[in-house]
C-alpha cells in the first residue's frame, strides 16, 4: 500500500536535512567559511519561513495509519504539525541561527562544513522530535538530535577535556536511550499501541507495569533535560565542548527533551498523572534546589551557566507537576518558560562566547566599562534568567510558570519554587555586579560581525519581549 | 492620561540621560516636572468622590494572562504618591548640594526608582502591582552597593535578598488569590470582599501575601534587613526607603489583602496584631540601645510602622485610616530624620552619638533646631503629624473589628501605648546627648545650608499642617476605606 505524505508538513525538516548535506558537500569542494556560514544561516531563516507558512490551515497531519487498518477513533498520525509543533520548530530555528552566529568567530580550528552539517542533522532531530506522535519517531528522533552532538562536544580533537565529556555525555546518553526504550516497551506491552494519542486506561492487573513505564520514560527524557538525578553529566560536558555546543546543548537540546516529555505526558499519559504529577514535583523541586545550590559555589563562569541551566530546568519542569488538572495549561506554561529561557540563555551564552578567554566569572570585572554595549547586554540577560526588572521578560516566564503550578493547586512547589527565585538571585546578581566594577587587567574585544548580531539579535528579543511578553506568550499560550 | 504622565515622566528622563552626559540638575528637572504633574492631578481629582477610582488608564498588556495595565488613583493612593514624587524631588535637591560620584547613574537609578514606586501606588491589575513592586529593588540594591557606607556590599546583598524572598512569595501569595478568584483585577477584587473564596483558600493566600508585604513594611521578626540596609544606604537612599519603599508593604496590606481576603484577614489579624505590638516594644528598646544615628532612626522606623500595622490588624476604618496616616505622618518625619542624619554624618564624618558630641545647639543651632523638631515630632506630640496615626490606632485596638478578640486588641493597645512612651524616651536621651549638654569643641562645621533649608522645609511645614489639620488627611483616606472594608 502507497501512502501519501504530505511534503508540505515536513518542509523545514527537509529543508535543514538538505541545508546539512549541501554544507557537507560545500565543504568538502573547499568554499571558503564565510559562505558556508552564509548559507547556513539562509537555509535556517528558509526553514524558518517554513514554519511560519505553516501557521494557516494548522493542523497538517502525516504519516498517518491508512483508514482501511484501524477501526472508530482518533486519527493516529505519527507526525503532526499543530500549535505546539510550530511553536517549538520556531523555538528551535531561531535558536539554531543565533548557535550558527556565534560558532561563525569562535570555531576557527574546526573544519567548519563538518560542524555546521552536525549541527543541521541535531536539528533535524529535534524539528522531527517535536512533530512525533508515536513512540518510535519520538525515540528515533531522539537519536537523531544526540548522535550528532557527541561529535559536536569531541569536535575539539586535540583537546582532552572535550573528549571526556563526549565520552561522559555518550555513556549516560545510551543509558538513558536503554531506560527510555525499556519503559516504551513496558507501555507498548500494556497498552498495545505506540501512538501517544491511543494511550488509554488499562486493565487493574497491569497498571504497575504501566506505572514503571511511565517513571521509566521520564527518567530517560530527564538525563535530556538534565534533571536531577540525572544531571552529573551537564557542567563537565557543558565545560569541555565548544561554547556554542554547550548553547546548543543547553537550548535546542533542552527545548527538545522537554517537547518530548509534554508530548508523551500530556498527550499520552494524561488519565495516569496521579502517577507521574507527583514524581515531576520532586523531580522539578529537587532539580531547583540542587542546581541553585551548587551554581551558588561555581567560580567558572561555563559552569555556572551549567547549573543554572540545570536549576532552569527545574522551573521548566514545575508546571507539569500538576498532573492530569489543567493539563494543557501546564504544558503551554513550560512551553512559554522554554521559549523565554531560550532567548535569555543563548544572549548570556553569546556574550560568554565572545570573550571566551575569560574563564572565571571573576574575569568579567569591569567588563561593562571597557565594553558597555556588551557589558549591559550580559548584565541584562543575567537579570532576565534571575526574573528581576528591568529583565521583566524573565519575570514574566516565572509568572507564568507560578500560575501554571497554582493552578494545577501544587503550593508548596511554589513555595519552593520562591525560595529558589531567592537563591537564584544571589549568583546572577554577583556575576552582574562584577560587571560594573573597576576593571583589573586589560581585554581584548571581540570584533567579529556575527558574534555581535547574535548578541544584537538576543538583546533585541530580549527588549521587546520585555515590553510586550505577548508577543512570543499568545503563541506559546494558546495550545491544546 | 495623567497617570500614564506621572510614569512616563521619570522613565523617559531616566532613558534620555542613559544617552546623554547629565547631571543631578538634569534629575532635578525630571523630578520637578513630575512634581508638576502631580500638581496638576491632585488638582483635577474629585474630592468629593475619593472612593472611587479615577483618571483610569485600563490597557490590554498581556491578554495571555490576564493581566492589565490598569492605573487609578483614589484616596488612598494620592496621599502616597504625593509623598513618592515629593520625597524624590528633595532628594535631587538635596543632591545639588552633595555632589556624589557617577551622577549620572545616580540621576537614572532614582528615576527608576521614583517610576516603580508610583507605579505600585497607581497599579489596579495584582500583576502590575507585582511587577511595579519588583521594579524598585534593582535600584536600590545599587544604591545601596554603590554610594553606601563601608559595609555597603553585605548590607545591599540583605536588602535585596530578604525583599526578593518576600516578593516570590507574594507572587504566589497573589496567584492563588487570582486564579482562585478569576480574575487579577484590584477593583473587582476589593469589590467582591472574598466572595467565591473558600476559607482555607484565603487563609493560605493572606499568609503568603502578608509575609511577602511583611518583609517589606516591615514587621518583627523579618527587619532584620532594615538596620543594615539604612545605615550603609546614602542620605537619599535611606529617605527613600523609609519614605517610600516601606509603605508599599503596609500599603498592599490596606488594598489588596484586607478587601479581597477579609476571613484570612480575620484569622491572622491577632497574629498580625501580635507581632505589630512586639515591634513597636522592641524597635523601641533597641533604639535606647543604638549609638548610631542612622541606625536608631531605622529601629524606630520598625516601632513606628509596628503602631501602622496594629492599625491595620484592627480591621477596622479607624485602624486602617489609622495606618495610611501613620504611613504619610511617618514619610514625612522620617525622611526629614535621615536628611538631618545625612547632614550631620556628613559634617562630623560620623554617625556615631560619642563622635558627634554634645551641645550641638549651641554650636549648630538651626541644625539643632530642625533636629529636635523632627524628634518630637516623631515621639508623637500631639499637634504634629507623628501624633495621629499612632493615636488613632490605639482606638482603633480599643474596639477592633466585630469576630476579632476584644480582650486581645485591648491588651495590645496597652502594651502599644507603652511602646509609645519608650519611643519618647530614646528620642530625649537622643536629644540630650546630642542638642543639649556642655557644648564640646569640634572642628569648625557649617549650620544649615541654603539648598538643605529648601529641601526640609516643605517636609517640616507638612509635618506641622498634617499635623494641626488632620481631617484634610483623613477626609481623603476615610470613604475608600470604608468602601474597601464593606461598609
């Protein structure tokens, strides 16, 4: 039996699988970096494009079973392109290029065609990640974003520490692929379908099978997302790889993880949150703390960003603790809090990534007189992770995730989700702080035009969404 | 339009001057134009009709939650604003005279400042209210690490972090309250007085939003920010925080907490009431013991907004008009306090009772003068302003709301009352060891300067006004209030 697909639906994943083969074969053919770089950034805004074509007539559906094999019911399509998929694919692109932006100066000593066609098939993964409807796609995209980016992280090939937090990032990875797939088969083995929207009640004697599932599934996407328990691997691998990888690992990576975790909980599991709401609570408040706590006592400036993106994590996570009440609005909440986070982590990862040779966080003393464009940038987008005005972007992103958890009525996570805030504060506000002090030695400026567009393009999002948070929140909010 | 005038006033000025080379004239100006507008407001608003929310702006910000940028002023408002944009127009005065380092920054930090502070007065959305809440904390908090005193960085790092503490949990404090009632809106709020809220919810809800706004008023036992945060602030920092910053927290009390959770309110109100009166003993008797001016007169801010939260825990009209009284009385005496505390640590290069000496009437006497008037008038001399808002709380105390403990509020009123009597005692002891006594010989310092005359007098005059006139005060606070309590 033929099947038609509509080619329309995957646009930006074939535009971007296209975009990372072209690079490959460019390079290969010796054109020079500064095309290649061109064209890369061309063929994301082209997906880009894509994603916004897509918009009207949402949903489009493929890769669906054929009416003539399955009975009454909900269409069961494996890849759907709705809201919650344009949302994420926009996410996800706009991240891309500013990534591509900032490897543009930093990455002189790796082979550029082969980075940049890594990066598209990572990509690629997450893009396919975030339309997956069925447990297979999820997992076979899943691989398909992580393969790529254990290379990525090694890609520094003279470089010992990069190649222990590829190793380190490769064995914790294929352990959690192991637990995701155990607990896939766990539920395929239940319930009988791998299509996230079939899920449904089972019978008394095999709800604790599907219960380990469950809590299997959310251990493998926590080692994504860096959870904690799950998190060790985040600050040596974020330390060792290239910056704009760790960018890369710490947003797209994540956006994916996350996507993925909505994905199966809200859509699949949503009669079983009474089995997962809890777990997500401690998981989120323990991720906060640990992650808080530990960013607190970093002196390199890499690894705090590490951290805090593991506490990050923790907030991103806190909504979907309220399990099956108002579940839609918890997962529009985390979506909201990924999107704002993504712009406010890769403006911090940006400006860190131009002045790469500042390794302690001590370093960027006075970084705001030699520099004040870059100085306030960075300052800016710390207050904005810490949810302070004039960073009202990032406090906007808390509200929402606090509304999405009272809500759900999970207080005491807010409580201690308002504690965190606390704690948080403390290490952004002594890094920011740092900034406006006299100067102790003498800096060299990064000059390159990408590198500043990319901290243009972030402080530009980053204003205008702190005046008009609407902007990227009617398009988060309004899932489901 | 006015209000969104009074905002943008200062915003625009402090975004102007992010680009251009400026100086505290330049804050001056910005300042007195706000002043001016102002002026023109409380000139337009119907005095006849304060009770209800006027001038109202209601845009749409972020339909996606619900949240409104919605500003009003009504009588409870304009009283604070007057004090906010009032308070700050001085302290570029006084800045004339001072000239400190990075004016500029300076200059932007109080414009922002001056923005957050008006904006929590006018806001009408809880959201906005938040948000505004949060906007003075960055300012401050560099204020402080800046332009502060020796222990600058551990004093700024408290403020900031026990404020932050307490804002995270009024922002949870405020969304249970919001989501469960439907809708974010003050007026509505206030106007439903807790209909479709369950007791638990509301009790929870009041707990969590009267830690949020105790931390910042503040209330024993979470002041401990205070003393440090005043004592290392400079002269305009200290002014404004006193002034200002902590009658937001009593503020959110009287128009969010009371009207929209009146049975938390009755349930925690003893509770409130109770440590209301342990502040005001103990901010007292740890007066008698400071020998730092600034310090003392931040310990005496806990007993004077201890007598404002007792006021407010009676739940009733005479209490609240009690505290809003008690919270413009203490803006205006307390921040003539800190400008004289400012001045004479300025001249004596010490704050220290033993290194300022003995006998400064002598030596200093306009100086002398103004400070003892400030002291009587903040130990609550009948005819200033201090005296009222005190006074009127302990009525209020005397017969609290119906379903609060009567035996309870009356006890706290004694107690109070003898809080009242120590707040005399440390401010004479503070008076004789300084003002009066055998005049010691110090190095030549100068009496009153001209701009420091311009920048107190309007604050002593009010003190005398409010003071001798309160019913101009109280005829504004009253019809709001009783319209917020229900009846």
């Amino acid at each position: 039996m033929i099947q038609g697909i509509s080619y329309a639906a995957l646009s930006p994943v074939l535009i971007v699988a296209l975009a990372g083969l072209a690079l490959l074969l460019a390079d290969a053919f010796e054109v020079p970096r500064r095309v290649l770089g061109t064209g890369a950034v061309a063929a994301l805004a082209a997906a880009l494009v894509a994603v916004f074509a897509l918009v009207p007539g949402r949903p489009h559906v493929t890769f669906c079973v054929p009416a003539s094999l399955r009975g009454a019911g909900p269409l069961p399509c494996s890849y759907i392109v709705d809201n919650f998929t344009l949302t994420f694919q926009g996410i996800v692109l706009a991240s891309a290029l500013v990534v591509v932006l900032m490897s543009l100066d930093s990455l002189d000593d790796v082979p550029m065609g082969e980075y940049l066609f890594l990066v598209f098939c990572a990509v690629v993964g997450v893009l396919t990640l975030v339309a997956a409807r069925d447990l297979i796609l999820l997992v076979v995209a899943l691989e398909t974003l992580s393969l790529p980016v254990f290379a990525l992280v090694a890609l520094k090939r003279y470089d010992g520490r990069a190649t222990e937090a590829a190793i380190k990032l490769f064995l914790v990875s294929v352990i959690s692929t192991a637990i995701l797939l155990f607990g896939i088969s766990l539920v395929y083995g239940a319930t009988g379908t791998m299509h996230v929207g079939l899920i449904g009640p089972v019978a008394a004697d095999l709800k604790p099978v599907m219960a380990a599932g469950i809590v299997m599934i959310v251990a493998g996407f926590g080692f994504k997302v860096a959870a904690v328990p799950f998190h060790f691997w985040a600050p040596d691998v974020y330390q060792g790889a290239p910056l704009p990888v760790a960018a890369f690992l710490s947003v797209i990576s994540k956006a994916g993880g996350f996507a993925g975790l909505a994905i199966v909980l809200a859509l699949g599991f949503s009669s079983y949150g009474h089995v997962w709401g809890p777990l997500i609570a401690v998981l989120a408040a323990v991720t906060m703390t640990a992650g808080n706590l530990m960013a607190l006592r970093q002196t390199h400036a890499i690894r705090l960003l590490a951290w805090s993106s593991v506490a990050q994590s923790g907030y991103m996570l806190a909504p979907l603790a309220v399990g099956s009440h108002h579940t839609t609005q918890a997962v529009a909440a985390t979506v909201a809090y990924v999107a704002f986070y993504a712009i406010m982590n890769l403006g911090a990862f940006a400006v860190v990534t131009g002045f790469g040779p500042r390794v302690l966080v001590e370093d960027y003393r006075g970084l705001a007189r030699v520099s004040p464009w870059h100085g306030a940038a960075l300052a800016f987008f710390l207050l904005c992770l810490a949810g302070l005005p004039p960073g009202i972007m990032g406090l906007v992103a808390k509200i929402v995730v606090f509304e999405g958890v009272v809500t759900g009525g999970v207080t005491w996570l807010a409580v201690v989700m308002a504690i965190n805030t606390v704690i948080g504060l403390y290490y952004y506000l002594a890094w920011a702080v740092r900034l406006f002090q006299p100067a102790t030695g003498s800096v060299s400026l990064p000059q390159g035009l990408p590198f500043r567009s990319a901290v243009a393009v972030t402080a530009a999002g980053a204003t205008v969404l702190s005046v008009e948070p609407q902007l990227l929140l009617q398009a988060t909010l309004s899932l489901g | 339009m006015m209000l969104i005038l009074l905002l943008l006033i200062p915003l625009v000025g402090a975004a102007v001057l992010a680009f251009l080379p400026g100086r505290i004239r330049y804050g001056l100006y910005v300042s007195g134009l706000t002043l001016l507008a102002f002026a023109v407001l409380a000139c337009v608003f119907d005095y006849d009709r304060t009770e209800r929310m006027q001038q109202d702006v209601d845009w749409s910000w972020i339909p996606a939650l619900d949240i409104r940028f919605h500003l009003g002023v009504d009588g409870i408002s304009l009283p604070l604003v007057g004090l906010t944009v009032l308070l700050t127009f001085l302290c570029f005065v006084y800045l004339g005279r001072h000239p400190d380092k990075h004016p500029r920054m300076l200059t932007v930090l109080l414009l922002v400042l001056e923005v957050g502070m008006i904006g929590t007065f006018l806001a009408q959305d809880l959201l906005l209210f938040f948000v505004f809440f949060e906007v003075v904390l960055i300012p401050m908090y560099a204020l402080i690490a800046v332009w502060g005193g020796p222990e600058r960085r551990h004093a700024a790092y408290k403020f900031i972090l026990y404020t932050l503490l307490g804002s995270a949990l009024l922002l949870v404090g405020l969304l249970i309250l919001g989501v469960n009632a439907g809708t974010f809106d003050m007026v509505a709020l206030a106007a439903g007085h807790g209909t479709g809220l369950s007791h638990t919810v509301q009790v929870t809800a009041f707990l969590l939003i009267g830690l949020g706004l105790a931390v910042k008023a503040p209330m024993w036992p979470l002041h401990t920010w205070l003393p440090d945060a005043h004592t290392e602030a400079p002269t305009v920092g200290s002014v404004l925080l006193a002034g200002v910053l902590l009658k937001m927290g009593t503020y959110g009390f009287v128009r969010v907490a009371l009207p929209a959770l009146p049975s938390g309110a009755e349930t925690w109100a003893p509770y409130l009431g109770f440590l209301a009166v342990i502040g005001i003993i103990y901010g007292s008797l740890a007066c008698l013991a400071q020998t730092d001016l600034k310090r003392m007169i931040a310990y005496s801010s806990v007993g004077h907004m201890g007598f404002v939260l007792l006021g407010i825990a009676t739940l009733t009209p005479v209490g609240v008009n009690a505290a809003l009284f008690g919270n413009i009385a203490h803006g205006l005496i307390t921040g003539l306090l800190f400008f004289l505390a400012g001045s004479i640590k300025e001249r004596y290069g010490t704050g220290s009772l033993e290194g300022i000496g003995a006998g400064m009437l002598a030596r200093q006497p306009h100086l002398a003068a103004v400070l003892t008037f400030a002291c009587v008038a903040s130990l609550g001399l009948p005819g200033l302003a201090g005296f009222w808002g005190e006074m009127l709380a302990l009525v209020g105390a005397y017969r609290p709301g119906a379903g609060l403990p009567r035996e309870t509020f009356v006890t706290y009123m004694v107690v109070a009352a003898l809080g009242a009597v120590l707040t005399a005692a440390y401010f004479l002891r503070l008076l004789s060891r300084i003002t009066h006594g055998r005049r010691v010989e110090v190095a030549e310092v100068a009496d009153v300067r001209p701009l420091e005359w311009v920048a107190w007098t309007p604050l002593i005059v009010l003190t005398v006004l409010v003071g001798l006139w309160p019913k101009a005060l109280l005829d504004l606070t009253d019809a709001p209030v009783r319209a917020l309590m229900g009846g």
